[in-house]
C-alpha cells in the first residue's frame, strides 16, 4: 500500500507530481510531514508558504488516500474514477 500525493510544482506552469510513500514505513501524518514548509518571495515580492520534498519546490500538496501498489491514480482522470467507483 502507498499512501498518494499529488504535489503542484513552483512555476507558472502549473506541473504536477505524483508522490508516493510506502505505507509499511510512514503513516499518513509522517508522509505529510516529509513535505517541509518554506517561505518565499514572489518576484513581485510578494510573500508565499511553499512546500518542498526531495529538493522540489511545490505550491500545494494534496492528499488522494492510500491505494494499492498496482491501483495508484496515473492522473486525474485515474483518480476521479477512482473516487466514482468508490462511492457507488
């Protein structure tokens, strides 16, 4: 089992990652805790809260829930029928 975030990169672009953590060594709180806050500057100078894991800079981080290793969302799409299925 892997506990599943999806993480927007720093940048205009609004990139997205997948992070995973193996659930047989984190619980959820201590995935969430590897995602260490920081404060930055905008180049407006304008002050923000970022998150950064494994030297990347991300905006957000969303917690998608634990899934199994061979069930893990690829993408949005992945997730929202996920979450369908889930709730019929």
């Amino acid at each position: 089992m892997k506990h599943v975030f999806k993480a927007t990169k720093i940048g205009w672009d609004k990139e997205q990652d997948g992070v995973w953590f193996d659930a047989d060594y984190y619980t959820k709180e201590e995935a969430e805790a590897e995602f260490k806050p920081y404060q930055g500057t905008t180049q407006r100078g304008y002050p923000y809260t970022g998150y950064e894991y494994d030297g990347a800079k991300y905006h957000d981080f969303t917690y998608l829930g634990e899934y199994e290793n061979d069930n893990i969302p690829k993408n949005d799409d992945d997730y929202f029928e996920h979450i369908k299925k889930k709730s019929k």
